[in-house]
C-alpha cells in the first residue's frame, strides 16, 4: 500500500474552540502539541511508540467527550499519522478507524477547525489504496480536499494537502500554485513548532516539483 505521509496538522489557536467544554479544549491543545513533537521532533523510524500511546489518550479524550469534533478530528489526524508509521497491513484497520472518526466530526460539525476534517479526510482518500484492499479514490479525494480550500481557502494545511494530491495526479502547475497560497498562510499562534515542520515539507514539494520540470 501507498506509504502514509499523513499528516496532518490541521491546528488553530484555541479562541476557535469558544463555546465548548473548557476540559475539551484542554485535551485537543495537548494532542496537537504532543503530536506535532512527534511528527516533527522524533526520528521517523522511532514514531510507531509514542504514536500508539498518543492514539490510545486520544481513544480516552473522545470517550470522555464523544460530542467534540475537534476531538474526533484529532483522533483521526493521530490514527492516519500513525498508521502511516506503522505501516503495512497492519495500517489498513488504524485507517478504517481514522474516516470514522473524521466523518463522525463532519456530521457534528464540518465547518471545525476551519474544516479540517474535509481535509484529513481527503487526504486519506488519495493516500490509501483503492478498493478490494482499501477505501481509496482520488475523485473522492478531490470532492473531499476541493470543500476543504473553500471553507480554508488561505489555510496552510488545506493547501498544502490539496498540492500533494495535485502532485500524484501529475498536476506540476496546479500544485505549485496551491504550495505557494500555503507559504503565505499566516503563522498559528502556539503552533511554531507544527507550522516550521509544515513549511519545510511545502518546500521539500516544491523542489520535486521544479526537479519534474528539469529531468
């Protein structure tokens, strides 16, 4: 199966989140944080560990407030990065329980977090594969990332998601314009750390791009 480059940091501040439980909110902030320390501050061969825990605090998180859909965005966002360490078979059921947990977000509420959930879905959709193995479609994928920019048309996540798609359909052009909205997306406050590790893999696409257009 297509390795998951999964993903996502699809994180914004917390006045976002005004009006909900206040415990809630406390567990979504420390989720992106831990994942974001993870993703981008732990060896990728040694993120499989602290991924499984950081899924299983997850699991609790939503189990204690099954009604959040920032929660159950995050959940999806920890299961698919986690099942991109994992890897193998193996992934395919860490995958399967990510949609759930995105959809079930999408029927709370598809506009939190600026619509993330449009986002962490569709990326899953272009990154694992199609059916008999998996529930993998790049039409869906498009319908799914294409809600996303509209309702986070300047988002960095949104954006950069969209081009990575772009890219495995060959679209070199429509790409680059995505990563280039996505270079200019304001920094998030309390998020240094996930938005310096989101512009390095924009630039790092951004140099397969020009190295498709020099070979």
């Amino acid at each position: 199966m297509k390795k998951l480059s999964v993903i996502f940091a699809l994180l914004l501040s917390l006045p976002a989140f005004a009006g909900d439980d206040s415990e809630a909110l406390k567990q979504v902030a420390e989720l992106q944080q831990q994942w974001a320390s993870i993703k981008y501050g732990v060896e990728t061969d040694k993120q499989e560990a602290p991924l499984k825990a950081l899924s299983e605090q997850a699991d609790a998180a939503v189990a204690r407030h099954h009604k959040s859909p920032e929660l159950l965005i995050w959940r999806g966002i920890i299961l698919s990065t986690y099942a991109g360490a994992k890897g193998g078979l193996g992934a395919l059921t860490l995958v399967g329980q990510a949609r759930e947990s995105l959809e079930q977000a999408l029927v709370l509420n598809p506009n939190a977090l600026s619509g993330s959930a449009y986002t962490s879905l569709g990326a899953l959709y272009y990154q694992v594969p199609g059916w008999p193995i998996s529930f993998g479609s790049n039409s869906k994928a498009r319908e799914l990332l294409t809600k996303a920019l509209t309702i986070n048309p300047d988002g960095i996540d949104s954006n950069y998601f969209y081009a990575d798609y772009l890219i495995s359909e060959n679209d070199y052009d429509g790409a680059r314009e995505a990563l280039n909205r996505a270079l200019k997306a304001p920094g998030r406050e309390g998020r240094e750390l996930a938005d310096r590790g989101r512009r390095e893999e924009i630039k790092q696409l951004l140099q397969r791009i020009e190295g498709k257009h020099s070979s």
